[in-house]
C-alpha cells in the first residue's frame, strides 16, 4: 500500500504562485499516471492536471499556462507548480496515482488546502 502525502498548500495572493509537493511512501512505476485534482467548498473533484507515461501532460483548460505538473521519479515525488493564481484557484488541492495498465490500482492523497485572496 503506497500512501501519499501532499505539502506546500498555504494561503497566497492572487497572481502568486505556490508549488505543491506529492510524495510517496514507496517507488511508483512509470505505469502509473501522477494527477492532482482538486475540489472547492460547493464543487465536485475535478482534474486539474495528469502526467502520464512522464511526458504526456492533461491540464484544465481553467488552469493551462499557469500551472505545470513534474514528477521526479528519484524522490519519489510529483510536484504541481502553480503560477499566477486566482481566487478561484482556491481548493483542496488532491494527488492522485492511477496505474494505466492492468490490475487497475489507485492512491489519493489527503488533500492540501489552498486558498487565493484577491
């Protein structure tokens, strides 16, 4: 059982920036596809980016420009670097691991809260 645990969440201004952290208890193989979603206060999860194979990238169209998803496979670490943020930015931000192959297996992380003052 891998678990994930999220960090850098805060509270920032809105054109700031902020990175958050995803890592993982144990090696996750390069069939697993690193997501971070996230889910404001009145709002369903929803996928903000995917890295996928380690080159395929999915952004939301809500957050393409401004932020960009990496994965450093040697920490065991996926990062989401978030840049320009807006106030409608502000969610609990979730890393997610998806294998792409089969057994199918998934990993959620706790959640990291960020919020975006105007």
């Amino acid at each position: 059982q891998v678990q994930l645990v999220e960090s850098g969440g805060g509270l920032v201004q809105a054109g700031g920036s902020l990175r958050l952290s995803c890592a993982a208890s144990a090696r996750i193989s390069s069939d697993y596809a690193m997501g971070w979603y996230r889910q404001g206060p009145e709002n369903q999860r929803e996928l903000v980016a995917r890295l996928i194979n380690g080159d395929n990238t999915i952004y939301a169209d809500s957050v393409k420009g401004r932020f960009t998803i990496s994965r450093d496979n040697a920490k065991n670490t996926a990062y989401l670097q978030m840049n320009d943020l807006k106030p409608e930015d502000t969610a609990v931000y979730y890393c997610n691991a998806h294998r792409t192959t089969w057994p199918p297996d998934n990993y959620w992380g706790q959640g990291t809260q960020v919020t975006v003052s105007s």
